[in-house]
C-alpha cells in the first residue's frame, strides 16, 4: 500500500472519530491494519469480549505470524479457557479446548495436556500453579500488563502503535482547500458561493441577479475552531504577494490519478485557469513526530503510554506456561621507560659453568656481544607498578574478566575487597558479616564466628556476579554493576566445614555456582540458592573443582586431598573416570584460554616435592613434566595460566614462568623481594598484568611492556580531554568481547542485530556467518542482547556452519547479508549464490542468481518478505520475488557497485547508494527513479569513490550517509543535505562505518585508527568518544592494526551497540551511564601512574 492511500485511511479513521462512529472506526483501523488502537484492545480483553478481541488482533496479525503473536492468542484463549473453568462451565472449557488451543499442542503436547488435565479439578487454585489465580477482573489486568509488553516488543506493531499527529478534522480542511481550489477556476466566481454538493466539483453559474448566499457548505468540527477556514472570505482575484505566513498555491488537475502521479508531480503539474494566482493563507504541515496513543483526544492517558520498547523487550515473556507469570524459556604500564634492558635479576639464572665461562671471557683481551634478549620475556608481566596493602593476609584473587585492572581479593580476616589496580586504589570493601544466620545450620550457628577467611573469590563470566567462598560453611553471592558496586545477592550454608572452592557452570543452559568441601561432596547451586545436583563419591575433602565442557557435554573436574582427580557429569551423579596426581596431595587444575590443554600443579604430602603437569586427557596420563622446583616446599602452590602461552608458579618466595611447549624455566622474578614461601598469583584476561602476595599482608602488580603503553595512552587522553567529557575512563562503560571470533584472516564486515535484540548475526569476509544469542537467567530473564552477559555461539542440534561459497579471488568478494522482519529467516552472499537460510536451522531453503555479477548488497523488502533487493557489482538493483522465483524489477542509473540500500514506508520511497558516492531515490510502488545526487565535500568537489552506507532515521524521513570522507544528513523526501561532518581534530582518520541508535537520536561512528565517536543525530555536534586504547588491547609485536570495520546499533536499546572488528571479534558496547554517550559532564577517573 502506497503511503498517500495510508495517509488517505488514517484521515478517514479521524474523521469516524470526528463524527463518533466508533465501531466503524474501529472497524477500519482492524480492516487496514494500519494503527492498532491499544485502549480498544484493552477495552474490550477487560470486558472479556474474547470474540471481538481475537478478531481485532486478526486484523494485524495472524497466530502463526511469529513467537510474539502466537503468545498473545495463546495467553487470550487460556484466559477464556480458565474463566469457564472458574464458573464450572464445563462445556464452554471443553469446546475452548478442542476449538481454541488445541492449535497449540503442536508445539508443547505436553503443555496441552497440563491445561487439559485443569477440566478434572473442582476449583482450578487446586493447581500449585494457580494457587494464586484471583478473580475474573484481577486477571484479565494481569493478563492485559502481559499482552502490552508482547504487544510492544512484537517487531509486526512497531510502526502501529502510534496514531500520526495532525491536525484536528483535518480531511474537513482538505475538502475546504479543495473547494476554494475549485472555486477559484470557475470562470464567473461569484462572491458568496453555494456549495450544495461535494460528489461533482463546484462551477458557479452564469449570475442572472445578485444575491447573498450561505459561505460555507461544510462548517468545521466544533474543535477545530484555532483552524482558518477557506471558504468564509470572500474570493476576489488579486496578484499572490509572498509573505512569511502563506504559501503560494498552484493550480492542478481537478482529477488526479493517485496510483500514477507523485505528490510532487500533482503540485508540479498545470491545468487550465485563471493567469492570475492566489494568496491563500495555509495552516502548518504535520510535524514528524508521532503521539502515542488513542487519536480520539489530545490528552495522553499516561497509564495507557506505549512502554519504551528497550523496557518492553526485557520484561516480555516469550514461552507458553500454565503459570500467569511466565517466563521465556532457552531460549599498564608504570615502569621507567629511559631503558629497554631487562633488569638482570629478571634473566634466566645462569649455572655456574656459566658464570664462570663469562667471567674469563670479561677478562680476554677483546670484546663480546651480549646474547640478544628472549623476545618472550617483553610479554611477561615483570615490571612493578605498585605494593597495595590490604591489612590481612591475601587469600585469593580474580581480576574482572573484562575491566582487566579490577581486582577481587579475598583475605584471611574475611573481608572482600575490589582494587582499581592501575590507580593504586581500593574501590570497595566488604568485611565479614553473617547476612541472615537464622537461616544457616545449627551446627554453624553454634560456631559463633567473628570472622572467617576467604578461601576463594571468583567473577561469573559476565562479571554480574561475585562469589565469595569462606572457611566456614558460608558462601557469598554478590551482584555487581559499576554505579552500585557489590550487592548483597545470596548467601548459602553450602557444606559442613570449609568451602574449599567456588566456580560458574552452565548446566543446561543456566548459569550456576559449583562449590566443593571438606564433607567430600560437590554441589551445584542455581541464583536462588537452590541445590539442583549433588555429587559424593570422594574418600576425603575436596579440594578444588573446574567446570568445563567439550563437544556439548558439560562437566566437572574436581581433586580432593588425597590426590584423586574425578571428572562427573551432570545427567550422572557417580564418576566418569578417575586417576590419581604426582604426589597424590593437593592439587589444583586449570586449563589453557582454548579449553583444550589441561594442566595441573600441587605438591607431595611426603616430601613436599612440587609437581606441574600437562595431562592427555583422553588417555588420563601426563603428557609433560616441566621441571624448576627445589624437592622441599611446604604448603600448598598456587599456579596460573594465561592465554595460550605461559605458566606461572608461585615457589621459593619467587615467581617462575615456562613457556607451556617447553620443559625448563622461561624465568624468574622475586618481584623486588617482600614475597612468601609460596607466594599466591593471578593473572588477568589478557596477561599484561600479574597480582602477587606479599608477607605484611599486601600484595604487588606486576606489568609488561605493553601494559605500560596502555596506561600512558589513557592518562593522556585523560589529561587532555578531561574537562570536555569526550574521553573517559573504562569503568565508564562494559564492554564484552564474543570469545568466538571469525577465523584467522576473516574480517566481521556485516554485523546485524536480530530486530528483537535478542541476537546477533555476523558475516565475515571468508563467507564465514555466526549468530549469538543471550541465555536468559535471572539478572537477564529474556536473553536480551547485553555488555553484561557474555554470549553462547548458537549452533542447530546437526552442529551445522552455515558458510557461503567464496571463489577464489575471495578479497575482491563484498559479502553482505539482511534478516527478515520476522527475524524467522536471513538471506545472505559472498561473491556467490544468494542463499535464503533458516535462523534456527541454518539450513538454505533456496540459492539463486549465479555469478557473475555478483551481489554487493541485500536487503529485505519491508511491506513483503518474499521480496528481496538485490544490489549488484554492475550497479543493477534487481527486485526478485523469492516464492515465485519471479524477477519484478530492474533498476539502473548507478554507475558503480551497490553499496547500501534502506527503505522509507512513510515516503513510500527506497534510497540506494553506490561506490561511487551517488544516492539515488526511487518509489517503492512504482521501482521509478525519483532523484539521483551525488555527495559532495566542501567546495563543491564530489567525495572520492569508495563504500557509501545509508540509513534512514527512525522518523523515516532524514537519512544518514555515511563514506569515508564524512557524515552527513540528508532529507530524504528532496535528497537534499541538511547538515555535515567532517574528520577533525582528534577524529581525523577515515570513516568505516556510521549507524543511527533506534531512537534516532545519536549516531556511533567507527574510524580506521580504531577510535569511535558518539554524535548528536540532529546536529553531528561530537558527545564522546572512545580511543582504542580504552577497548582494544593490541601486541606491538604484532603488525597486524585491528580496527572496527562496522557498527551496528541496538534496536531497542539506545545506548548499546557492536562493532566487528578486522581480526575477527565482535564486541558489545554500553555506557553504565547514559550520560556518558549524550557527552554530558561525569566523573573522570585520573590515572595515578608511577
């Protein structure tokens, strides 16, 4: 449907509206489908009026028609199923259930015959799952605050929520216009015209005699009276005088044909009539903003307020379920930098052959060279950057999986705490407290305790959660964000005696806390603090325990304290296999960043001797011994790995490092001295920093080469943009790198959220294609797409990548790819066949259209998933039903390849864009050329060929271009240039990529030097920006320059985005405040470097 006969039905339903014909209003916006009027809907669930419900909504919608849709005729029907059972109607229940949801036990059987199974109770409260059920009014409340949030994140509404605001009886002031119109042409206008009918246009008569006549044929509604009227003057001919509150009209055709001229071709066009024009006075334009809710009044019933599509989607449910509430299911471096030596005490320790070979040959009469440096040690964290005092004995410590100088330390006296690492300061302390004692065991509340030390701290993957496992029975859950730092979560009496260890697991998709002790068992734990496995077969206390999975199966690996290592699956609670440590003592396991080398280090109980292995897993043997250690160590050493590449030991009041692929020391540091016996270490995610403790109850950070380099790139931005917020510290923001990246030498060139923001789909430049989803849990209960959570690839049950067809000349391939508006199918290419592919399945319905050309760009067509656009390498755009395998259309006037391709419903227009920087418009119910233009830089020069990407504002009106000379905004209904910008001052390298947030009102851009911008949408002023230095952490050894290649915004959250970067990763964005993004004045934190 054309958007002039939309605009046409929307004046009609004003006009029902006008003249309080209410049913047929209504009648017709269900008929059109053009604005479902929520409060109706309302109405109408509330008085329980099923049947005019349903068959409203079927008006938009069809049950079939997606998730969202069939929950909302699920949730109708089993509250019409409930009440007849609430009444004893049996009969009414029976046929409801045969008639209404029988539809649904396709999808859940045995859902259905729960529901079914309610018709045998006398009261349905007899169920435990509506014991809660209340009366007839209270749920259909219940049930309309659920169907508002489906109703609101249903991608089929989005656009029909919100009735356009214009003036009041507008079509009345059309058909006045339209009489003045016709009025004006009559060849003897008379002076007080009669208007008698509007079925014929007006022509006054030949004048036999004078007379006075009534003015106005048609008067306005009685709330229109702030509006002129165009009728009740008298209309004398006189020449058009412009003035700042008229516009001159034109004339036109009396009958124009709507389906084949524009509205711009019906202004422009002329007909026969008088010379001489007339002033008429207009009233304003409808503005572009749209007012949500009910037209039938100016005032806004604020309870019945659209609800902010970002809140709607985290709080919609999306899975059938008896229960009313249900929920969806699933689905730094500080160092002196005047000297590249290494300190000599950070050398490999020479023998003593060696020594003296040197010594002779320091006195030989001639010269040596010095050996060169092993350039392995610059990525060892060596370097102190400081000594922090925590004011107990240090216990364990985790750095922030993402903020990598935050630091969690546990300490003997019980207390927490969180560190700032690079600024030497402590964020947080949290000491020991018994949260609730009345709800722990008898046997602990009889212990009395004061304080208990901290065994083990540990951060959830995605950092929300802190655990905190302690000495003595307890167990600590904190919830953590950075503007109310460590929240009391949960605590747990987990075990009798000590909890030795703590870790995160995702059994079934959940994420969970495993903990282990000195009663010998393993337990998991959901958030809610329910024991959901037990696993007991250990013949001593259990030392520690490590989660893991491999080929789909999740599972545990756990050692106790006589040195025996069990591995035990979840759907199993005896032990898959066991075999026994070097030492048979305490031990600890660990795995490499990859998950596929296992390595473990602990000591003999006999003679303290020190073990560190590397095991083959799958024959249970040693596969390497790496050897260093003295025969004497008593305690217990703590060991660390970090990447793929090294291993740490805390021994002999020292640190000693091995490359994992050999056997001897890499080297060792004493750390300036200060360190234990047997000092405990943790390395961070990404290696460059290392925490070690001291003996007067501190600790010291240790750093690279490049860590150093990092902390200087952030003070210095610090230093320079402090005081205009465009720079800003890390803890500003959470960011998540997808562990998953693309492959080596596959570039993310096309990134795209799933429009329900629960997902989000990448295309590499291989032709490789991955999707991650967010796995709902109880601080994300949809699974929306979020920096706080760390995404699982998803894969179909078969395993299956989906990876496109690249021929050989892969780097001249431009891949591109596109979602369907059901977010149920993806169509997608890489210099090959275009493949229409399943979401859930991955398998390809249909390749079509052979190379060459190939395709450069696709994109959905809005108002018809069967038809796809195709932009193509000889800067054809074809227009190719997908069903019917039919070619509609062939659209030529580019010169070069296409480069992007967005629609407007609202202009009824579709606006391309090409290599060659040209933008052309065109009617999307015509595929005619509207206008063609060429983006230009100052002076009047056209910008230099390259990729031109285009996006329409959410208002569908302004359009944002994107090249890498500039950012512009154009007015797409005259592809005419609102407002520019061009790189600058500290963003002055080339543009790679531009998006508007779903809200419209920023724009991020990435740059090729890696930095990103934040922008005002409406005028391109700068809010903030990022460095690279604050999200990327790159090796100056490696060449390689890793910058974001594009930016996709989030649809529903304004404040979030992704951006894919050219090694591969992707990584989510978010401010912890808005304020950050919108550039307005916050905290900075300054960097203390020493």
């Amino acid at each position: 449907m054309s958007s002039m006969k939309k605009e046409m039905m929307l004046l009609v339903i004003q006009y029902l509206d006008d003249e309080n014909l209410k049913e047929t209003m209504h009648k017709m916006e269900s008929e059109t489908g053009l604005f479902f009027n929520v409060k109706y809907f309302e109405e109408k669930i509330l008085a329980g009026d099923w049947d005019e419900t349903e068959k409203y909504l079927e008006g938009f919608t069809n049950i079939t028609e997606n998730r969202y849709t069939m929950k909302m005729f699920f949730e109708i029907r089993k509250q019409k199923y409930f009440e007849a059972l609430d009444r004893n109607d049996k009969m009414s229940a029976v046929n409801i259930l045969v008639k209404d949801l029988k539809i649904f036990s396709r999808l859940d059987e045995d859902l259905y015959k729960e529901i079914a199974h309610l018709i045998t109770f006398d009261n349905i409260r007899e169920n435990e799952q509506l014991a809660s059920y209340g009366d007839t009014n209270s749920s259909r409340v219940i049930l309309m605050s659920e169907l508002k949030k489906l109703i609101q994140a249903n991608p089929i509404f989005r656009d029909k929520l919100m009735f356009p605001s214009f003036s009041s009886s507008r079509l009345r002031h059309l058909v006045n216009q339209g009489l003045n119109w016709q009025h004006q042409l009559c060849k003897n206008p008379k002076r007080d015209p009669v208007i008698k009918t509007l079925l014929i246009d007006h022509n006054c008569s030949s004048p036999r005699k004078r007379s006075r006549t009534p003015t106005l044929a048609i008067p306005p509604a009685a709330d229109a009276a702030n509006y002129p009227s165009y009728v009740v003057a008298p209309l004398s001919p006189t020449i058009a005088v412009p003035t700042p509150n008229a516009v001159t009209t034109l004339p036109v055709n009396a009958n124009p044909s709507p389906s084949s001229q524009s509205p711009a071709e019906i202004e422009a066009s002329s007909l026969p009539g008088p010379s001489i024009q007339v002033s008429v006075s207009m009233h304003s334009e409808t503005p572009n903003t749209l007012e949500p809710m009910d037209h039938q009044s100016n005032d806004l019933d604020q309870e019945m307020r659209p609800i902010p599509l970002s809140q709607a989607v985290e709080d919609a449910p999306c899975q059938f379920s008896v229960s009313r509430h249900s929920e969806m299911p699933n689905t730094l471096e500080p160092m002196d930098d005047q000297s590249n030596d290494i300190d000599q005490e950070m050398r490999p320790i020479p023998s003593s052959q060696a020594v003296e070979e040197a010594r002779e040959l320091v006195q030989a009469p001639y010269t040596f060279e010095p050996t060169p440096v092993n350039p392995l040690f610059d990525q060892l964290p060596r370097t102190v950057v400081c000594k922090l005092h925590q004011g107990s004995n240090v216990t364990s410590m985790e750095f922030h999986p993402f903020i990598h100088s935050i630091l969690a330390v546990g300490s003997a006296n019980g207390e927490v705490s969180l560190w700032e690492a690079s600024l030497r300061e402590r964020l947080i302390s949290k000491p020991f407290k018994i949260w609730n004692i009345s709800n722990c065991s008898v046997q602990f509340q009889m212990l009395n305790l004061k304080e208990s030390s901290v065994n083990r701290v540990a951060w959830s993957p995605s950092a929300g959660l802190l655990g905190i496992a302690y000495a003595n029975h307890l167990v600590h859950l904190y919830s953590y964000n950075i503007p109310n730092g460590l929240q009391e979560h949960l605590e747990i009496d987990a075990h009798d005696g000590s909890v030795n260890d703590l870790s995160f697991s995702y059994p079934n998709s959940q994420l969970c806390m495993v903990t282990c002790g000195d009663d010998m068992l393993i337990k998991v734990w959901d958030l809610d603090g329910h024991m959901i496995y037990i696993f007991e077969g250990h013949g001593a206390p259990v030392h520690s325990v490590l989660p893991h999975a491999k080929e789909n199966i999740q599972f545990i690996l756990s050692t106790s304290v006589e040195g025996k290592i069990r591995a035990w699956v979840y759907y199993d609670k005896n032990f898959q296999l066991e075999y026994d440590t070097p030492g048979q003592y305490c031990t600890k396991l660990m795995y490499n960043a990859d998950g596929n080398r296992l390595f473990s280090c602990g000591t003999s109980n006999e003679d303290g001797e020190c073990f560190l292995v590397e095991w083959n897993e799958d024959e249970g043997a040693i596969e390497k011994k790496y050897s260093g250690f003295r025969n004497e160590t008593a305690g217990i050493v703590q060991f660390d790995v970090v990447k793929n590449r090294f291993l740490a030991v805390g021994v002999d009041n020292q640190i000693k490092f091995w490359d994992m692929d050999r056997l001897d020391v890499l080297t060792c540091t004493d750390a300036e001295g200060g360190l234990p016996s047997l000092p405990r270490l943790k390395f961070n995610r990404e290696g460059n920093l290392l925490a070690v403790t001291t003996e007067d109850g501190g600790f010291k950070i240790l750093a690279n080469a490049d860590s150093l380099k990092y902390l200087r790139d952030i003070e210095a931005y610090i230093q320079r943009y402090a005081n205009n917020g465009l720079i800003f510290h890390p803890v500003q923001y959470r960011i998540v790198t997808i562990p998953e990246n693309m492959g080596p030498d596959n570039k993310v060139v096309r990134l795209r959220y799933s429009n329900n923001g629960d997902a989000l789909l990448a295309l590499g430049s291989k032709g490789i294609q991955k999707l991650w989803k967010w796995i709902p849990n109880a601080l994300n209960p949809m699974g929306m797409a979020t920096a706080r959570f760390v995404p699982k690839e998803y894969r179909p049950s078969s395993g299956f990548l989906l990876t496109h067809d690249v021929p050989n000349d892969s780097d001249l391939a431009i891949p591109c790819i596109d979602i369907s508006r059901n977010d149920a199918y993806g169509v997608s290419a890489c210099g090959g066949l275009i493949s229409l592919f399943n979401l859930i399945s991955f398998r390809v319905m249909i390749s079509f259209m052979q190379p060459p050309p190939a395709a450069t760009f696709l994109a959905f067509n809005p108002e018809d998933n069967n038809t796809v656009i195709i932009g193509r390498e000889d800067s054809e755009i074809h227009v190719f039903n997908i069903r019917y395998h039919e070619l509609i259309s062939i659209l030529k006037g580019h010169q070069m390849y296409i480069t992007g391709i967005v629609f407007s419903r609202r202009l009824d227009t579709m606006v391309s864009s090409s290599a060659d920087g040209e933008l052309s418009s065109w009617c999307m119910s015509t595929w005619v050329n509207k206008k063609s233009v060429s983006i230009q830089i100052p002076g009047g020069r056209n910008a230099v060929a390259g990729e031109t990407k285009v996006q329409f504002h959410v208002d569908e009106v302004k359009l944002l271009v994107c090249h890498e000379t500039q950012i512009a905004i154009y007015d797409a209904s005259e592809m005419e240039l609102i407002c520019q910008w061009l790189p600058r001052d500290g963003l002055s390298s080339a543009i790679t990529s531009a998006a508007y947030s779903c809200n419209g009102q920023l724009v991020y851009a990435t740059f090729i030097d890696g930095n990103i911008g934040i922008f005002d949408a409406d005028s391109l002023q700068l809010r903030s920006r990022i460095g690279s230095s604050a999200y990327l952490y790159q090796n100056p050894l490696d060449s390689q320059n890793v910058y974001p290649l594009v930016v996709a915004a989030h649809p529903q959250n304004p404040y979030q985005f992704a951006i894919g970067l050219s090694d591969g990763y992707v990584k989510i964005i978010e401010p912890t405040d808005s304020a950050v993004w919108l550039g307005q004045k916050v905290p900075v934190v300054q960097m203390d470097i020493m």
